[in-house]
C-alpha cells in the first residue's frame, strides 16, 4: 500500500483517508499545514492511486481489512483521522472498533448514516439518479464507471468548485488508464448502504453511525457550501446530535472540498488539534 507522509515521524500519527475516485494526491494541499501538529500520512486505498491492485472484489470489507492491516503494519497508536467520504466511512468504522486507539476525527463530506432510500430528501438528486443508473445490474454501471470512466472525467469535475488544470487532471486519471484498473471505481457506488443493500455495509454505518451520537471523542466537522452531502441543513442537524462536535464553515465547496479550500481546511485541523489533541497531551 502506498503513502505519502511528512512532518514529525515521531509525533501523533494524523491519518487522512480520502473519497472515491482519488487518491492521496487529494490531500496534497492540506498536508503541509498539519506537519507541525505529528505524523501526517495520507494513504492510497487498495486497487486505488499507488498502491497495488490485487484480484480482489473491492468490496467496502476488502478496503476496510487493507486500512486495518495498514494501521497495524505501521504500527499507528492514539491516531487521529482526518476523513472524507469513502475514508469517513473506514474511519469512523475504524474508531468504532478501535476507540482505545483514537483520538480525535476531523471529517468532511462524510457518510454519517446508511441512506433510507433515494428519494430521500438529503440526497443530491443528481447524484441520487446517478447511483440508481449504475446499480441497475445490466452492464450500465460497468460501461459508465469502467468503459468510459466517467467518474473521473466527469462527476470529479463537476463536483469541485474551481477549474482543474490539465496536469491536475492528469493526476486524477493516472491510477486509473484502461479498464482494467478500474474495477474499485467501479464497486465503491454499489456499497453505497441504500435501503438496507447492500446488507454487510449497510450494518457498518448504521452501528457506527449511532455510535457517533453517543461518544464524547473530540470531532471536526468541516463543511462548505454548497456541497454534496454536508449541506448547511445536514450540518446544523449532525451539530444537534454530537456530543464533542466543532463546526466550521470553511467556504464555497462542491465534495471534493480539498481542491477548493485546501487551506482553510489544513488550517482549521491544525488550529483544532493544537487546542484538542496537542495541548491535551502535554
């Protein structure tokens, strides 16, 4: 598995974990202001950006078992994660499972819940209709995601605010040059928990999700506007559940918010594990 890493190799082990179809290269922006908070490492998913890809299912439990496997491999201890839509997921699923080895969770434009169905009202209903088209099961999925690798060239643009440049772009499409390689951009829209299916994911997010409402582990949320999943609405309504919850708005963003505000993002964690994390250690 591959990963990028800087600041104190020694100090607290900051883990981000990216949404699909990135990689770390999402983070690149933001890293450099969490470096003097500890260890920043930004990992690559199994069959995602540099990491290998092995023949495997790519199911949401094959990721989780690599994540896992990567944290006990480096040896990771009282982590904090700094999560994003697919990573909040393996993140908050992590930390449920593993509380005694966590510290605090940044998150943004993140899966909080399993979503009761598509019609459901806090469902972008573009990308609600998109996510019915491709888990129909008659190979419209596969020609979209894997033939003509639309989430690249098209939902990761239309989901961030400013323009990409070409050599941006490039770096987007890198993990992923023939169909072959893109199997795990392919599977992650059908673990999507969607009216109880698919049932093991769907069982994943429902018990951490409840968990989240009942722990008093320090968290981040950082939300933009106008945004995917976080929307002001969802956000005032997370904020009324958490226990030990910050909110910040950190500006204009569509999901893929590290592009467009990586420096109100970096800034806000520092700022926040300097307060929650740092000092509380010291």
């Amino acid at each position: 598995m591959h990963y990028m890493e800087t600041g104190d190799l020694a100090g607290t082990p900051i883990l981000l974990l990216y949404g699909q179809p990135t990689w770390s290269y999402l983070w690149r922006d933001v890293m450099p202001h969490l470096e003097d908070g500890g260890r920043v490492i930004a990992l690559d998913l199994i069959g995602m950006g540099k990491s290998d890809k092995p023949d495997i299912d790519y199911t949401y439990m094959d990721h989780r078992a690599y994540v896992w496997g990567f944290i006990e491999a480096m040896e990771l201890e009282d982590i904090v994660l700094v999560i994003h839509d697919w990573g909040s997921a393996l993140g908050f699923d992590y930390a449920y499972n593993h509380q005694d080895n966590v510290q605090a969770i940044a998150f943004m434009e993140a899966l909080v819940a399993p979503i009761p169905s598509l019609d459901d009202p806090t469902i972008n209903a573009e990308f609600g209709a998109f996510l019915e088209v491709v888990r129909t099961g008659d190979g419209v999925g596969e020609e979209l995601l894997i033939n003509q690798n639309v989430f690249v060239e098209q939902i990761l643009l239309g989901a961030i605010a400013r323009e990409l440049s070409e050599e941006e772009l490039n770096a987007y499409r890198a993990p992923y040059p023939t169909p072959t390689e893109r199997l795990p951009v392919f599977m992650w829209p059908n673990q999507v928990p969607i009216a109880g299916e698919p049932a093991a994911v769907n069982e994943v997010v429902g018990t951490y999700g409840m968990w989240l409402t009942q722990t008093d582990m320090p968290m981040l949320m950082l939300h933009a506007e106008p945004v995917l999943i976080i929307t002001p609405e969802v956000a005032m309504f997370i904020q009324s559940l958490y226990q030990n919850l910050e909110s910040i708005n950190v500006g204009e963003g569509i999901h893929f918010i590290q592009e467009d505000q990586p420096g109100a993002i970096g800034e806000s964690i520092a700022e926040w594990l300097e307060r929650v994390v740092l000092m509380a250690d010291s």
